[in-house]
C-alpha cells in the first residue's frame, strides 16, 4: 500500500510557473572548492569494500552476494523573507552513507517482500552522518562499522523470508529478487554554485514586502533555497560513480482566510539549474502582484458545491495529474508486491488511454523548452544510467518503470531506482512526460468545453488553472482511488456570464474510470516542478503535459479549518523606524521587538475579546532567539560544522479566573505541541506586529476552548481538591547584555580532531565521537502585570563518547559532557585529551573484565556518577509537582513517568544529616560559572534561594505560578519547554551534609565488611540514554534492561570491585540496578568531604526536553543496593575496525 504526496511546499519544493532569461547577480562558479574530494575517495571506499567482501566471505549464514556504498553531499543554503521580515540565512554542508547488501542469492534474498510484515519492514529511513572530509581511515571506519549493522539485519531479514515463503501461499510474481547490472565507471567534477547573497536577500526583502503587504494576507514567504548533490558510489560489480546535481529554487506564497474559515494559498516557483536560469526582480515582483491579487478573488470567491461534469485541467494541473492517478501506478515495484493494487501489471500491450496519448519517462532530459527539469539524472541510485522508457504508446501500454529487482516480463532495470539518503531505493517517476498526436489551441480547447457541457445540459464547466499537488492510493487494503489539490478554479458558463473564480474543492476517482474521459488536448505543454513524497522518500520530479479536456471529472468538498477569521483588524499599516539587524537589539523604547510586543499587548488586552465569552485576564509574550553552532567528528573525522539562527515566538493567554482558567489542560494532540511558531529573524516592527497579532487571536481562541473543555471533562468527573491555576507574583523588570557565539567552527574542528586523535590509540574501541554544542539564547519576555525582561544565556559542551564490545558480546558505551556557562572557556586541548584517553582506558578495562552475575551490597557513587545519581533519584523525581489534567493515556504518556518524590512533602527522604539547597541567583563556584544560574525565570518571576531538604526532610519543591495544594506560589524556577509550557525545575543544586567523610573508599570497604560481603561497588560513571540510544549507531548497549521502578537509575558504565579485605580495585562489568526506588535515598550512608561541580543538560522526561542546570555533590555512599546480570548481547563483528587493523588487541 502506498500514499503519495507531490506537492508544493515553498520553499523546498513546487510548481514552476515562468522563468525570466535575465541573469540574476551571478558569482563565477570558477573560485569555487569542488564538491568532489580528491580522487581517492573512492579509492577508498572501493579498498573497504574489497575488505568487506573478504571479511564476510568466510562468515556463518547466508552468503553475502552483493555489496554496494553510496555517499551523498549535500550543500545547501537557504535565504527568505517570511511576513516581509527577513530570515536569517542557512547555509550546511553534510554527508551521508548508504549501505546496499544483499545475502542469500539473486533468486532469493534478504530484500524480498515479507508478507504481513507491515510499510516499516522495508521502508524504514536509517540516516548514517558521514565524514564531509577526506580523512581515510575515518572513512573505512565509518563503511566498517555499517557493514557490520547491515549484515547482521540481512541474515536476520534473510531468515524471516525463508519462514514468511513456508508459511505463506505461492506469489503471484516468482521474479529473481536481484538481476545482475553492467559495472559503470564515470568521474564528473562537481562544483558547488556560489550566489550573490546581499543581492537576493534584498530582492526577496522587497519581494516579500509585496507579497506581505495586504491586510489580508495571513502568511507570506519569498525564499531562495540552492542544493548542490553530489554522489559517490561503489559496488561489487565493479561500478565506480561520481556524478552531481544542483537545484535552485525562488519560491513565492501567500495564504489567506475566508470568512467560512478556509485557508486559501498561491503559490509561485522558479526553478533553475544555474543562477542565470532564475528570473529577476522585476518578473518576481510581477509574479507577487499576481498572486495576492489572485488570493483576493479566492477569498470573495464562492464555494463550489460537488460537482460531476466536463473540465479542463490546465497543462500544469494535468502533469500533476498524471504523476499521481497514472505515475505512480506503473512503478515496477508495485507490480511485484502482492500488497498493491496493480491496476495495470496484466495489461501490458492494451490500451488503456485514448490512441492519441503517449507517455514516457525520461530523467535523460535535462529541460523541456526553456524550462529546467527537477526530474533529470544522469544515473540512478543503484547506478544503472538514465533511459527513455516510452510507458504508453498511442493509448497502449508497453512498459513500466524499472530496478534492478526484476518483475514479470521485464528482467531488466531501465534506470529508475531512486531514493532520498536514508531509504532503500525502489521504482520512481523522473520526467513524466505526456504527449498528444492531436491538439488544439488552448481557445479552441475552451470552446469544446462550453460544447460539451451544453451536450450534457450542464449549466458550467470547470477549468483548473494550478494545482498544489495530490497523493494517491494504490494498495489492495483501500480504495483505488487519487485526490488532487487544486488551488485556482475558474467556472466556465455556457452563457455569456464571465469566468468565476471558485474555491473549496478537490479533484478525486479512480485512473481507469478516469482515463476514459479524456476528450482532446490544447497545444499548450507546461512544466509542473515538484518532489514527490514515497516509501523511498522524497525525490525531485517532473511532470510535462499539454491541457487536456475531460469529459467528466468529480470534484468533493475540501477540508477547510473551522476557524473564524482574527477578531481584530491587521495592522500592516503600523510602520515605525527600526534600527535593522537581524536578531538583535535590546530593551528599551529604542527596541522594535520590545515596541512591537508591548504595543500588540495593549491592543489586544483592550481589544481582544468574543462576543459573550470571557476575555483574557492573562497576557504574555515570550520570544527567544537562538543561535546554535555544532562541530562533530566520528572517528576523528569531521560529520558536521555548521551554525543556524532561530526566533521563535510563545504566546500565553489565559481566559476564565486565577483559581479556574484554560491551563493545565490536555485534551488533544495540539495542546501537546502546536503553540510556538518560528518568526523572521529581522528586527522589523510591521512585520513582528502581524505574527503577535495572528498568534494572540489563534492563543486566545483557543484558550477559550480549552476553558470549556476542562470544565466539562470536570463536571463529569469532580475534583477532590479544589488548588487555583495561577498564583500572583510581583512584576520584576530585568535586563541583561544580550550574548551571541562568536564561535569559529572550523577552528574548533581542529582542536576536536586533536582530542579525537588519542582515541586511534585504543585498539578495543568499536566507535568514537567528539561532539562540541554552543548555544546562545537572547529571551525577551512580556507580561499584563508589567513584567518585563531581557535574559541572556551562554552555554558551551564537549561530548566525548566511545564504544566498545567484550568478547561475550555486550556493547558499552561510555560518554562524558564538559559544559561551561556564560562565556567561561571550554577546557583546553591538552585536557579533553586527556580526558578522552582516560574514559577510553576505562572503558577498555571495563571490557576485559568478565561480567558479573549479580550483587548485592553498598555502592558508592562517585565522580559523573554522583551527579548523575541526585539528577536521576532526586532532581527529576521532585518536579513536576502538579500534572496537567489529561483525557487520554496515549497523550499522558508523552508527558512522561509521575515525579516520585513530589507528593512528599514534609517527610524524611534522605538520612537526617543531608540538606540539599537550590539557588538560581549563585552564578559562581569558585570562579567558575554555573549552568542553572537565572535573575528571573521563563514566567518573569524572580528567582530565589530554597532549602529543599533539610535535615533529611523534604520541604519544599521548584515552583511555577501554578500552585499545589501544599506551596502556594513561585519561587522562579519556571523553565520554558519546546511546546510553550513552562516546566518547574532545578537551578543551581547544593547537596551536603553535617558529617563528611574524608576518605570513601574506606566506608565502602567497611560497609562490605559489616555487610559480610567480599567487596563493594564503586561507580563513577551511569549510562547516558540520550547517547546510547542513538539510532544512527551501531553500537548501543540496551541500558535500561533490568533497571528498576520504571528505570529510575540507569546502568553502571565504570565500576569497580573495591575488595573489603586488601586495597585491591579491579574492573566490574554487567551489571544492572534491580529493585531501584527513591527510597533508596534514605539509605545513604555517607557523603563525601570533596564536593565536585557539573554543569550539565539536565534531561526531565517531558517532551524529550533538557535545561541547563549544575549539581554540586560531594560522592554519596548507599548502604546496600542489589544489581543484577544485563543479558543484552549482540554477535561480535565480523571483521575488525580498519583503523586498528593489524594491530594486537588490548
């Protein structure tokens, strides 16, 4: 079963309506770095492969027959202008790899389709980041380790087919899985486009100022997207490809509001190959003029009713057409799956269109006309080159499009294996081309419809001047059916009335019936520009057609949002002086973006208001900019160094009282996570005064809804205790020096690979990353009671991780996080080298240990380990101390497990000599910065110190402005959370204790002693899931297995027997914490006399969300504690990591 989508989505892709000749600013091509690296990179890659089919030639199971690497760079950069404000520019450069490998035979192997098994059985996305530099052994590395993966998920697929074909009736298709290919060798240089960026984002500002400028228009955008593609492919065969293409795009869009409440949207897309190809400003100012004039009339323009009747689908309308009710029907897979539909598999060398009609698919072509072409390739992903295959001739049916995964009657793949990085590559369309033997002109076209609807008494006809896109259904388990989303209708009368722009209806049927209808076609062919959306993923089509006449075609009512346009007027007329920049500024009246926030919350606090409904008694505006920089190299090779700028905008509006209003309140899926909304990054005051205005109506109106929500799931179901849903606070005004990166990632690349080199000097290792993450964040916040402030955050982390694998299979992954606060200087090369080499050392020791079977005894937590400890059984188990209410599991699931120590105030929770103290105003330790410092909180409240435990008892907890029935009000902890919560969490976290132990090593060795046990555990590191659940890894090592209450504590990752009677410490592995509670806080024997600071991302359990924040802890000592064997184990690899190759193992 298959549901596609062709659409147009600006700005990524479209339709192209017209491209002007005019050259457009262009920069010479001849200073830019060639896309292609040195020459031998795919050397290299073919010597790991050669190594790969060695290694796995003597291997147990199913024969590996087919190998095949494919690496694809992508260098993209994206300019745009959205609501008139400009964005800030984009710009990456990454590398992919896919592994194609096939064990079994030709006849049957791992690929073949398990029956049952369900879409993600066979078309499951797997992003593997590559090494974006020429670093050799960091490449074999990378090839290696994804080898190994994909050869053990083919013996495992490979075993489930043979048992899926004993248990299953015969196929109707008994096609070999595999055909062999011809092996292909071709180098083409490629280099990356360069354009004129202070040229385009001036066009696009002042294109995106036409199209932002009429009150009604909701949402505009004017965007320059540049994807330069290069391909690096080898095989088994003998195959070597190195081949490229570059897509520009202008997209141009408008959207707007009926006032039923229909979205209506133009769109306008040029599509280039070259930066000469893209139009100038004068024909993209003419195209805006023209599409907001166009959404004028679809907004005054009356709702047709369904409709069965004759039309014309334009030449574009009619490519898009053709893609989704015929396109996608004759893709070769599709004939072979006994899932699908196969409208056409037995109707080879029958008509099936009018004898006039031919159509054939041709990625050959690199334009039609003037017009580039997205569809054109010069090879496919399986490295068969590109070929004209002729589809339907004269209406009869002579081939289908083909891979190399033969289907009845076609042994052979005709080049059109395609797939988006990640997917396994099937059957697609390129250039879709239809072509008629008779036309007409286009008015003559018109004519013969106005005939035709006389003929059959139809008072109108339908012409469908563009289309957005479609999707269509062709699986046996629904209907054969299509849909197609016209966005311009005109009604044709066959009076003399003029054509009527109408809207609100989609084309739907089904192809056969369909096909028969076509009457004539006009002598008009166009170009529809797109990227369709299939089980491979999303790839860049064509689709030429002339206008065709229909005889009959049925349209159905669209979907159209309930909505009532914004209650009050626009206010594009509101222009004041901005001091410009992008993302910048501060507070004061000088500010556009304090002006503009201010200026909204009047209004609308004046204003806002429904017809006998409540208005808002609480206003807030939250707006945070955020600059990001990542370097990341694996194996010591650069993946990723790229840097991004977002703003994003969080509206609170509260309706009702303070003691019952709309909040803490979930009743669907949007109350989870539709609330923030991404905004231009331009200071410009018209602009960010429409987005408040539009997100205040849209906050506001839905804050009524869930007010009467609530208080219905309420009624049916009476609280026991009555807690108000806001607590006051004082106003607090507070303004900070905004901070930004100033970071250099290419700098910072040399001085990971420095620390990232001393990891090819530990030969047990399976895998390593050195991974730096800085983030500056400028917040500007805004409440009704007079709140205000301008925070500022800095926060820098190193990631070190490697991973290894003992001898009987159990996979350790070992990661340690270096964060610095506000400005403060990461640690120096030397350092982190020191650091990495020593968690390297650790973690090999730990692997030659042998795995303990279980324990039971005292443990101390030490180091990592210590913080890590208070954060998972003390910091994450307090807070959050009021849930929202919630009307369904699926969506109380998503909040996360309940906090176990929320609920306990005023009881004992830690032995009587510990007091754990939380203050957001200390911003230092020692000269050294702390992560969770915070003036003022995400709700404008300002922060203050708390006593949390004292003397072992738990008496108070971090607080919003919701209140519990035991705290009253905040103490400014609020967090904000990606969805626009806010989250009440730790800052600044103090543990200590009245009776400190100098040395712990010597409690835990008395402790097993009184205990009668022959050593105790000591732990300095617990498994990070955010690392080892990392899907694009092989190496994972299931830490959770066994851990107690709903995984509490996560597993050990160093440890150490520390024996009771002598000072022997050897190496502890296998191990999982069993029967964990946060009442095993209560038996901690002692704390330490040295207290040790880590800043870190504190993770919460709440929409996968982290906050900064610092745990000082001295190393705590629990009196007995019970651990059992983790049984997770995997097959060691089959060859060895390249990198080490030839040298001893540890």
């Amino acid at each position: 079963m298959m549901r596609s989508l062709v659409r147009l989505l600006p700005p990524i892709s479209g339709i192209l309506l017209a491209v002007a000749g005019l050259c457009a600013a262009i920069v010479p091509c001849a200073a830019a770095e060639t896309l292609r690296t040195p020459p031998d990179l795919l050397s290299v890659m073919g010597a790991e492969l050669e190594r790969s089919l060695e290694s796995f030639s003597g291997a147990p199971g199913a024969p590996l027959y087919f190998l095949q690497y494919a690496v694809t760079e992508t260098h993209e950069t994206m300019l745009g202008a959205s609501d008139g404000g400009l964005k800030a520019p984009q710009t990456t450069r990454r590398r992919y790899l896919d592994v194609d490998l096939r064990v079994g035979d030709m006849h049957l192997d791992n690929t073949h389709e398990i029956r049952g098994a369900g879409w993600d059985d066979s078309y499951n996305r797997r992003l593997i980041d590559f090494p974006v530099e020429d670093d050799p052994a960091a490449v074999r590395a990378v090839l290696w380790n994804e080898t190994e993966y994909r050869y053990r998920r083919a013996q495992e697929r490979y075993t489930r087919v043979l048992a899926n074909r004993q248990v299953k009736v015969e196929e109707t298709d008994l096609s070999d899985d595999f055909t062999p290919g011809e092996p292909i060798r071709d180098r083409e240089t490629f280099r990356p486009t360069l354009i004129d960026r202070s040229y385009w984002q001036g066009v696009l500002s002042r294109v995106g100022g036409v199209l932002a400028d009429q009150d009604f228009v909701i949402e505009s955008s004017a965007t320059l997207s540049l994807r330069d593609r290069a391909t690096y492919m080898v095989n088994s065969e003998g195959s070597r490809l190195e081949h490229g293409q570059r897509y520009l795009r202008v997209g141009l869009s408008v959207r707007g509001l009926a006032a039923d409440g229909m979205e209506l949207d133009r769109y306008a897309a040029f599509d280039a190959r070259a930066p000469e190809g893209l139009p100038d400003e004068a024909t993209l100012l003419a195209d805006a003029r023209r599409l907001v004039g166009e959404l004028r009339a679809l907004i005054d323009a009356p709702v047709v009713e369904p409709y069965i009747g004759p039309a014309i689908l334009r030449a574009q309308a009619c490519g898009v057409f053709f893609h989704e009710i015929f396109g996608h029907r004759i893709e070769g897979h599709r004939q072979k799956s006994e899932s699908e539909g196969q409208t056409f598999t037995k109707k080879v060398s029958q008509p099936i269109l009018p004898d006039f009609i031919s159509v054939y698919d041709d990625p050959t072509l690199e334009r039609f006309g003037a017009i580039d072409l997205r569809g054109h390739y010069r090879y496919d992903d399986e490295g068969t080159p590109a070929q004209r295959v002729t589809v339907v001739d004269r209406g009869v049916l002579r081939e289908f499009l083909t891979t190399r995964s033969p289907i009845e009657g076609f042994p052979r793949s005709n080049g059109h294996a395609r797939r988006e990085h990640g997917y396994a590559p099937v059957s697609r369309q390129g250039n879709l081309i239809v072509a008629s033997e008779r036309s007409v002109p286009y008015e003559r076209l018109r004519e013969m419809l106005i005939e035709e609807c006389r003929r059959q008494g139809k008072p109108y006809g339908l012409v469908f001047e563009s289309i957005s896109g479609g999707f269509t259904m062709t699986g046996r388990g629904g209907p054969q059916a299509f849909k197609v989303l016209p966005l311009y209708v005109l009604r044709v009368y066959t009076d003399e009335r003029p054509d009527e722009v109408v809207r609100g209806v989609d084309i739907v049927g089904t192809p056969l019936t369909s096909f028969n209808k076509i009457l004539m076609a006009a002598d008009d062919d166009d170009v529809f520009n797109g990227t369709c959306g299939a089980e491979s993923g999303g790839v860049p089509v064509s689709a030429v057609s002339p206008s065709l006449l229909v005889s009959e075609i049925e349209v159905e009512k669209r979907h159209k949002s309930q909505e009532k346009p914004p209650i009050l007027p626009a206010v594009r007329g509101l222009v004041e002086p901005s001091p410009g920049g992008v993302a910048g500024g501060g507070q004061g009246s000088g500010d556009p973006v304090f002006r503009a926030m201010e200026d909204e919350l009047d209004r609308s606090l004046r204003e806002l208001v429904l017809p006998d409904m409540p208005r808002p008694y609480f206003l807030a505006y939250r707006l945070q900019d955020t600059e990001t920089a990542t370097v990341s190299l694996r194996y010591g090779a650069l993946v990723r160094a790229d840097t991004s700028r977002s703003r994003a905008l969080a509206v609170e509006v509260r309706t009702g009282e303070p003691a019952f209003d709309n909040s803490g309140f979930v009743g669907s899926w949007r109350d989870l996570y539709d609330r923030r909304r991404e905004l231009p990054d331009e200071n410009d005051y018209a602009g960010l005064r429409h987005r408040l205005w539009l997100q205040t109506d849209e906050a506001y109106k839905q804050a009524l809804e869930k007010l009467s929500g609530k208080r219905a799931y309420l009624e049916t179901r009476p609280a026991q205790d009555t807690i108000p849903d806001f607590a006051p606070a004082a106003p607090w005004v507070h303004a900070e020096a905004p901070q930004s990166l100033r970071l250099d990632p290419a700098a910072w690349g040399q001085r990971l690979r420095e620390v990232a080199d001393v990891l090819r000097e530990c030969p047990g290792l399976q895998d390593w990353n050195v991974t730096l993450v800085a983030r500056a964040q400028n917040q500007r916040y805004l409440n009704s009671e007079g709140s205000r402030h301008l925070k500022a955050a800095r926060h820098d982390q190193v990631q070190i991780a490697v991973t290894g694998q003992a001898a009987d299979g159990q996979r350790l992954t070992a990661a340690r996080q270096f964060m610095v606060a506000g400005g403060d200087p990461l640690p120096p090369v030397e350092t982190l080298r020191a650091e990495a080499r020593a968690l390297a050392e650790a973690l090999q020791a730990m692997l030659r240990a042998p795995a303990l079977e279980d324990y039971a005894g005292p443990v101390l937590f030490d180091g990592d380990a210590a913080a890590q400890f208070i954060a998972q059984l003390f910091a994450n188990q307090i807070t959050p101390p009021r849930r929202p209410i919630v009307t369904d599991d699926w969506l109380r699931q998503r909040l996360g497990p309940e906090p176990k120590l929320a609920g306990r105030l005023q009881r004992r929770v830690l032995p009587p000599e510990i007091t754990i103290s939380d203050d957001p105003l200390r911003a230092e330790w020692q000269g050294r910065r702390l992560a969770g410092a915070m003036a003022v909180d995400d709700e404008g409240v300002r922060g203050e110190p708390i006593r949390l435990v004292e003397a072992g008892r738990l008496l108070t907890l971090p607080m919003t402005r919701q209140p519990t029935k035991r705290i009253a009000g905040s103490n400014g902890r609020a967090r904000a959370l990606p969805n626009a919560w806010t989250l009440p969490t730790i800052s600044n976290l103090f543990v200590e204790t009245s009776d400190p132990r100098p040395d712990m090593l010597a409690e835990l060795r008395r402790l097993a002693r009184e205990a009668g046990a022959e050593y105790g555990l000591w732990i300095t590191l617990l498994d990070d899931p955010r690392v080892t659940r990392d899907g694009n890894r092989l190496l994972r090592f299931a830490a959770d297995e066994g851990a107690g209450e709903r995984g509490l504590l996560t597993a050990p990752v160093v440890a150490y027997k520390v024996y009771a009677g002598d000072d022997r410490v050897e190496p502890a592995r296998g191990l999982v914490f069993d029967e964990v509670s946060v009442r095993t806080l209560r038996d901690v024997a002692a704390l330490g006399a040295d207290t040790r600071v880590t800043n870190l991302f504190l993770a919460t359990g709440m929409l996968d969300f982290a906050h900064p924040a610092t745990i000082a802890t001295p190393a705590i000592l629990v009196e007995e504690m019970e651990l059992k064997a983790a049984t997770a184990r995997e097959p060691l690899p089959v060859g060895r990591n390249p990198i080490f190759a030839g040298r001893a193992h540890p």
